[in-house]
C-alpha cells in the first residue's frame, strides 16, 4: 500500500515526521479506523520502522465537544494521555497524534499476532476471533481495573468503559494485561467531586469487565468470573441474580 508522511506530535511535545504504510485492518470503533501500519520515523531522530496501530479519527467522529476543531480534540487526548501517564497508569508506551488529519499512532499490543486485544467498543477483536477459555489472573486483573477507576477519580480523570483493553495471549489461555488505550472520550473534571468521579469510573470498569466476560469468556467460566467481578467493585454493580446461580 502507499505509504503516507505526516508530522507527529509526542505527548513531550516533540514532533517528527513519520511515513506509515497500512498493512491491514485492525478494528472499528465508533470514532475511527484501526489499521496495523509499519512506521518509518524521520526527521532529526535516528531513522527507523516499526510495527504499530494507526487509528484514523472518522470525519463525523462524535467527541461531545461539538464546538472543538479536529486539532482541538487530538490536542485533548494527547493531553489526557500525558496525565494519565504521569500518574501512573498503564497507557500505551507509543501514543503520537497527527493533529491536522486526525489520526493517532500507538503501540501493537497484539506484538504482531500473538496476543489477541479485547475491548467493549470495536466491532471486531484486534487478532483472532476466538472465545477466550481461561484468563489465569482474572481477580488481579479486575483488582487492576478498579485501581484504575479509583486513582483516576483522585486525579480529577473520568474514565469509562471504552478507555480499557485487555491482552491476552493468542490460543485463549494465559496471563492478561491490561492498558487504558482509546482516549476519545476520557475527560478531566475539576468542578466534580473525586466520590462523584469515582462512581461514574467504577460503573464504567463494571460495564468493561461485564462485557469481557459475555463476549469473550467461555460460558462454563462465566459465573465465575462475574462473582470475582461483583467482589471487587460490587458497589456499583446490579447483576441479576440468575447470572450468579
């Protein structure tokens, strides 16, 4: 395919010019396009390519900001992603943004197939469509999501479902991590309380974590799983009680 030069943005501040040249689909979301690209960067750092997922922001993307510019909303996740990794959280290592087209480069979690990521709001998962059978550290998995959603309440940072990611290896079995990876609509909000944050964050880990476990999970573990779940941010849980007998 062609490859494409566009100039990138660092949440340092830093910009280079990077070529990417799309070498097929990743996924799709509700305000982009992900493609797997290999990435040349140019421009005063050392030239060299790399495996990489390019998100391209649709032209009717819906931010909730009708009255910011493209540029505006990129300047915004880049923004949210500095925060986010300034406090600690698991971000991305690679997180570039093109602020004039709207796109966004960002690390292959999938490491070139042989993980698969699983998230709540593309319409296909990013490597092999397969249900997952055994997630070996679920309970610290979901005792990591509920960090999240409580340390980003500390910090003013609204998080909801669709900022979490879970990678898990290829073949359904193994260890999971975890990342905060689609920041289209996470938002900072200093005129909230931290528990009103907190609540809105855990509603939203609970509906990650359930939609997880339904989507993915084979259905002999899923009971299971959603017990683990309701333990470890149960509050603002209302599962049905016929899903847990």
């Amino acid at each position: 395919m062609t490859e494409k030069a566009n100039v990138f943005t660092k949440h340092d501040g830093h910009e280079s010019v990077v070529s990417v040249r799309k070498l097929r689909k990743a996924g799709e979301g509700a305000t982009g396009r992900l493609h797997f690209v290999s990435a040349r960067v140019r421009n005063g750092e050392k030239p060299h390519s790399v495996s990489l997922v390019f998100k391209k922001i649709k032209k009717d993307a819906d931010f909730g900001h009708e009255e910011k510019s493209l540029s505006e909303n990129m300047d915004d996740m880049l923004r949210v992603y500095s925060r986010l990794r300034a406090i600690g959280l698991p971000v991305l290592p690679t997180f570039r943004i093109d602020r004039e087209r709207g796109g966004i480069l960002m690390t292959d979690v999938t490491k070139g197939g042989k993980f698969v990521s699983l998230t709540n709001n593309t319409n296909e998962i990013m490597g092999e469509n397969k249900f997952i059978s055994r997630i070996d550290n679920f309970e610290s998995l979901v005792r990591h999501v509920a960090h999240c959603a409580k340390h980003a309440a500390k910090h003013k940072i609204s998080l909801w479902r669709d900022e979490y990611n879970i990678v898990v290896p290829v073949g359904g079995v193994g260890k999971a991590q975890l990342y905060l990876t689609d920041l289209d609509v996470t938002s900072f909000e200093p005129d909230t309380t931290v528990r009103e944050i907190q609540e809105v964050n855990l509603e939203g880990a609970s509906a990650f974590l359930l939609g997880i476990v339904d989507k993915y999970i084979v259905s002999e573990r899923r009971k299971d799983y959603m017990k683990i779940i309701l333990k470890h941010v149960g509050a603002s849980l209302e599962l049905d009680n016929e899903d847990l007998k």
